[in-house]
C-alpha cells in the first residue's frame, strides 16, 4: 500500500496521473485515505522513481504491517493479493460483512492503519 501524504497540495492533474498509473496497473485508490495499491508487484522504490521522473511532488511513504505482509486474499475480487495490499474501503467492508478464518488477519491490518 502507498500514501500520498501530501496529496490535497498536488495539482489536479498530478492527481489525474497518479490515478492513470494506478488504473493502468489494475490498482484501486482510494481517495478518501490518500492511498492506493496495485496488483501487480512494484517495488516501493521503483514507485517512488516513477513519480519523481514524472515530475509529480508527491511525498510517499510505505506502510506494511507484520502480519498482513505474508498472507494472501482466498476469495472474492481481491484473491490473490496480499492483505497489506487491499483498499482500505474493503477492509472496512470486510469488518462489518466477513467472518470467516482470516478475521484475525483483517482485524490487525485495520488496526495497523488506524482505521
């Protein structure tokens, strides 16, 4: 998972294109949280490389969590991908609507955000 911590100074179209890169990528961001994640494996710095080669002033920082980092998504739209990796809207959704074996895991992840 990226936040863009300083993404109510970024310019529409600095935000427009981070949203294209995530988009393209299969990612889902979520505006409300300043996050965004994609499915397709990128390393944090490759990421960070990307944005300041398109000149975009966004000041990023990784957040992982221990336990989230290991285990992957069993079931619905998100299979496949790691928990870390998952919107912060469907986590919430997750909280209200699942409890299946891995509630242990979302509950950890949502208190690792501060959700």
């Amino acid at each position: 998972m990226v936040h863009v911590k300083n993404l109510e100074q970024l310019s529409v179209d600095q935000i427009q294109n981070i949203e294209a890169f995530v988009r393209a990528r299969k990612g889902v961001f979520d505006f409300s949280s300043y996050t965004f994640v994609i499915q397709k494996r990128l390393e944090f710095i490759e990421f960070v490389s990307l944005v300041e080669k398109s000149s975009i002033n966004a000041v990023c920082e990784e957040k992982i969590s221990n336990m989230a980092q290991k285990e992957k998504v069993e079931f619905g739209k998100y299979k496949g991908m790691y928990y870390l990796e998952l919107p912060d809207s469907y986590l919430l959704w997750l909280r209200s609507n699942y409890g299946g074996k891995d509630r242990d895991i979302i509950d950890a992840e949502i208190k690792f955000r501060e959700l």
